[in-house]
C-alpha cells in the first residue's frame, strides 16, 4: 500500500434487509487531501461514513486506515481515526477543558501528553480562550468547534467529518470550512455533505453518490474548469448552415432564434477561434460567442434526478 494513502476502501456495501444503502463504494484517501461526499438527503453519505469509522459493520468490502484493516484490527485501526458525527457527541454540563481531556484519556492519552494535546486541539479550533466555559452555554458554532476538536484531540491521520456546518449560520460555516482547511493541511479528510458550495469551498476531490452508489468522482479542478460541451454564438447576419457545419469540431447545430446558434461540439474540441475567424472572414456580425459550461450543479441534479443512475467514476 502507498505509504501516502490514509484510507482505502474496496467494495464497501451495506445491506438493512433487502436494502442496499451502499453498492460498492470505493475510495483512496491521501495525505493532505479533503475528499467530499456530496449527494442528497437519503443517498447513503452518512451509512458510508459510519463504516469508514467503524462504527457499523459492512456486509461486504473492506476499510483499510494507514494499511490496517479495520474489521481484522479495529482498536489498532481506530487510533489513526477522528470522527465527527453529524450531532457533536459534546456534554452541554461539561467545560470544554473537561469534555476535551475525558476524550483525551478515552484515546489512551496520558499526563504530559494529554496536556500537550488539549492545547494543540483548541489552537488548532480557535478553542484557546474558551476551555473553562460550560460546552451547554456556547453557540452551536461553538460546540461544533468542539466536536471538532474532539475529532482531533489524538492526532489522528484521518479525520471523518458528516454534515459538520449542518444548522449553522452563514458566518458560523464560513469559520468551520476555514478550520477544514486548516485541517487539511495536516490530516487526510472525508467530509459528507449536500451543499454543493460547501464541498467546492473545502474540498480537493469531489463524489457525487445516489441510492448508495457512486455516480461521478473527479477531482475539483477538473469538475470546474471550463470543460464545454457546446458553444453559443450570437450574429445579426446568420450564414448558411454548411457554413457552420464546416468549422473543426462543430458535431451539431441548432438554432434559438434572434440569430442565435447552439453548436454542440466533439468531445475535445473548442472551435471558438475558428469560430470568430470565419465570422469576420464571412462578415456575419458577430455579437457574442461563449462556452455553455456545466457547472457542478447542473452535473449533481443531472445525476441525482433519475431513479436508476448509471454507475460513472471518472479514472
């Protein structure tokens, strides 16, 4: 196994009796990496998550964390696992001090060491000024930092986050995705979610999943960039239409009206230039021209709208 691979998993699949929540999930999680989940409410984020902690047992497939298999060595195997459930496991009559150093022991962190770790989550969860004062009288925004820094109390090389900004507020969610990122610079991360802007704010790679399976995995720069499937191009002197057929790389045309053309392109192919040469050459008046880009949530609804999705995972 790649020394840089922090999580890995091969054919992961649960079943609840004759449903299957998750179909043959797979998944490389990598040093310094932040993997998002996205997918809508029921689609097996949080099932997926829990066996990748270990706290519910697959029917098939395997975890591995830092090589360890997680069924065959769980305690050795969770040591390199910060998990944050989707309600902060947080006690409201507890001080952030307290509630930090119970979960400290509860890893098996002693004295010096404990010490040590308590400063180190809180600096690390804008925590440091907060540790005397009662987990039940701070904000959610508050007692998710802590949830969070329970997650990392013991350093761990994997941090598993489900819905972490789930009914917060706009400011409250922009200084948690600050913290994951922060995060990420240190640990391998695997965050669920169903707010698309959420996951291009934070993450490196993203996995649409629907009905327990996996239906698009790319990385975020290659989900965002402008890859284009057609081209727009507005003129006030439509040409003949071989003439647009006859441009590199123009597969289809259509026309919208008020001499505007869709022209769906080959895979690969951008005839903007050529585009703009000919209606110039031809003096077709060229108004506009640009890329009708598909932009991620139009590739989630395209593939969360179906009730049987095509399984597609990109290489």
């Amino acid at each position: 196994m790649d020394a840089d691979v922090l999580l890995e998993t091969r054919g992961l699949t649960k079943r609840f009796g004759q449903n299957t929540a998750v179909a043959d999930f797979g998944l490389s999680l990598h040093k310094g990496e932040i993997v998002g989940l996205l997918g809508p409410n029921g689609a097996g984020k949080t099932t997926t998550l829990r066996m990748l902690a270990g706290c519910l047992a697959p029917s098939q497939g395997d975890v591995r964390i830092c090589g360890v298999d997680l069924a065959e060595q769980p305690k050795a195997a969770k040591r390199a696992i910060g998990y944050l459930p989707e309600r902060p496991p947080v006690y409201g009559e507890l001080s952030v001090d307290e509630y930090l150093r119970y979960c400290a022991a509860l890893r098996g962190l002693r004295s010096q060491a404990r010490r040590e770790a308590l400063n180190r989550a809180k600096q690390a969860c804008g925590l440091t000024d907060a540790g005397d004062k009662l987990i039940g009288t701070l904000s959610t925004g508050y007692q998710q930092r802590v949830g969070l820094a329970q997650a990392i109390v013991h350093s761990p090389r994997v941090v598993i986050l489900d819905e972490p900004t789930v009914g917060l507020d706009p400011i409250q969610i922009r200084e948690i995705r600050g913290l994951i990122r922060g995060l990420g610079e240190a640990h391998g991360i695997i965050l669920s979610s169903h707010i698309l802007p959420e996951v291009q704010a934070v993450c490196d790679r993203v996995m649409i999943i629907h009905r327990g399976r996996v239906v698009y995995s790319d990385t975020m720069a290659a989900t965002t960039q402008a890859q284009f499937e057609a081209v727009l191009i507005t003129l006030t002197r439509s040409p003949a239409v071989t003439a647009l057929q006859q441009i590199a790389g123009v597969r289809g045309i259509e026309e919208l009206g008020g001499g505007q053309w869709r022209l769906r392109l080959a895979d690969g192919a951008d005839p903007r230039q050529a585009l703009a040469q000919a209606a110039v050459a031809g003096d077709w008046g060229l108004i506009e021209l640009k890329a009708e880009i598909k932009t991620l949530e139009e590739r989630f609804v395209e593939l969360t709208s179906s009730d049987e999705p095509a399984l597609r995972q990109a290489a």
